[in-house]
C-alpha cells in the first residue's frame, strides 16, 4: 500500500526460519505471493525469489513431506492439524519458488500416483 519501505516486510520475513507455527508462515505465504506477482518478469525476481529460499529451506527440509509409508494409515500419533496444514505451506513456498528437491519429490509422487493406477 506505500505505507512503509518495501525492505521493512522482507526484513520481517527474515524471522521465519525460527517460527515453528503454522498461522505465521501463512500470513507470510499468503503476502509472498502477492509479491511474487508483483516481481515478477522483473530484474530483481530472482534476488526475491532467492531470498524466499533462504528463509523456507531450513524449516522446509526439517518438517519434509508426508511419510505414507506402510503402517502409517490410521496410526493414532498421527500430526496435528496446524502441523499439516504448516508442511503443506512450506511444501507449496518451497516448490512455488524454484526448490530442485521439492520439484524432484513432487514429481517423483506425481509418478507413483500414475504408476500405481490408484485415484483414476
């Protein structure tokens, strides 16, 4: 809105990296985007989208991607809610911003979907 610097938001943004909580890394997300739309086709894209990186990497490849792995359906210790709904978020800024490992890894699911002939 041109109330403040555009460098005091992303400065802010700095911090996640230490929030463990899904809310903040939502709000977070939800003006990223915004930014990403305003960035980009521009010059300086890659040096925001790069930044972006760097503040989802470390708790991106802390949290990973879903296990469904064999004894896991129905298992009782299950993640809560707001856990879930935290590691869809990081997936989505990790691969929504270029991360090689969450393309690889989301194709890689995508194509054992198709090979499994599961969810026609």
């Amino acid at each position: 809105a041109g109330y403040i610097p555009q460098g005091i938001p992303l400065q802010l943004i700095g911090y996640l990296p230490e929030e463990t909580s899904f809310l903040p890394w939502h709000a977070a997300s939800r003006a990223l985007y915004q930014l990403d739309k305003l960035l980009d086709r521009t010059d300086d894209y890659r040096l925001f989208s790069d930044y972006v990186l760097k503040q989802v990497a470390s708790r991106y490849h802390q949290m990973g991607w879903p296990t469904n792995g064999p004894g896991t359906e129905g298992n009782i210790l299950q993640a809560s809610y707001q856990t879930e709904e935290l590691q869809r978020e990081l997936i989505m800024l990790a691969c929504s911003f270029g991360n090689k490992q969450c393309h690889r890894q989301a194709v890689a699911y995508i194509s054992d979907w198709i090979s499994s002939n599961k969810n026609r």
